[in-house]
C-alpha cells in the first residue's frame, strides 16, 4: 500500500468504512496472565464515532441500538478487545467485531406483517375456556354452586 492511500474496509455493496475514522489504543489488559500481563499493553480499545456522515441515518440507529451500553453520550462506539496475548490478534479481534456489528445494523429488519387469529383458532380456544371454568365449577363445593 503506498503512503497516502486510505484503505476502505467494505461492510456491504453500499457500505465502506474508511479506516482512519478509526481509532486504535492499546492498553493493559485486565484478568490473569503472570506477569506478562503487568508489562505489556496487549489489549485494545477501538473507538470508532458513530456520528459521522458516512453511515446512512437508519443504519446509525441501528448501529447504536444493537451496541447499547458500548457507545458513550456524545456517540463514540468503543470496543474492547483482549482475548489474546498478541496485540496484533486483538486489534483484528477487535476490528472484525466492529464490522459484525455494522454489518448487523445494516440489515434491514423484515417489516411485521399483522395477523389476526382465524376463526377456528379463536372457537378453539373459547371452547378450552368453558373446558377450563367447568373443571374448577366442579371442584367448588357444593354449598357454593346453589348460592
């Protein structure tokens, strides 16, 4: 790749996410590890701004919708990686994760078609009712069904 190229990473036909709207830190991780881990900073932060104008607007909902508590108020998408030792493998980890996610909200949802019972359906189950009151009329005593 020659310098001064930038490198777009393809979601979908339409989609392309250009890697320098992506943002790389590398911290420590947390958890065990041996002293390896107090030395080295192998796991990764991958902030990505979900407020740019490359994402169409529904997509953007999407997006913020399925990561949740993973983007910050002002709309910074962070991801943490770090499942492994290298951190090369997490800044991958880490990158293939944003892109399932965009992939993700990328997807239109199938719109809801509305249904409505058939008739049998509801026959069927005011029959299972009366079936269900008559059990329980006849469990009561007998006191109680003359008043």
């Amino acid at each position: 790749m020659a310098i001064g190229t930038v490198k777009m990473i393809k979601i979908t036909p339409q989609i392309e996410l250009d890697e320098k709207d992506i943002q790389f830190e590398f911290i420590r991780a947390s958890g065990p590890g041996g002293q390896n881990v107090n030395k080295v900073a192998s796991a990764v932060q991958l902030r990505y701004n979900t407020q740019n104008d490359t994402l169409p607007n529904d997509v953007r909902r999407r997006l913020v919708n399925l990561a949740g508590s993973r983007v910050t108020d002002d709309g910074m998408l962070i991801i943490k990686a770090q499942r492994f030792r290298s951190q090369e493998r997490n800044r991958e980890d880490a990158l293939n994760r944003l892109i399932e996610l965009l992939w993700q909200a990328a997807q239109k949802p199938k719109p809801r078609k509305k249904t409505r019972p058939s008739a049998l359906a509801r026959e069927v189950r005011l029959q299972e009712k009366r079936r269900r009151s008559d059990t329980k009329r006849l469990r009561r005593s007998v006191s109680s069904i003359n008043e």
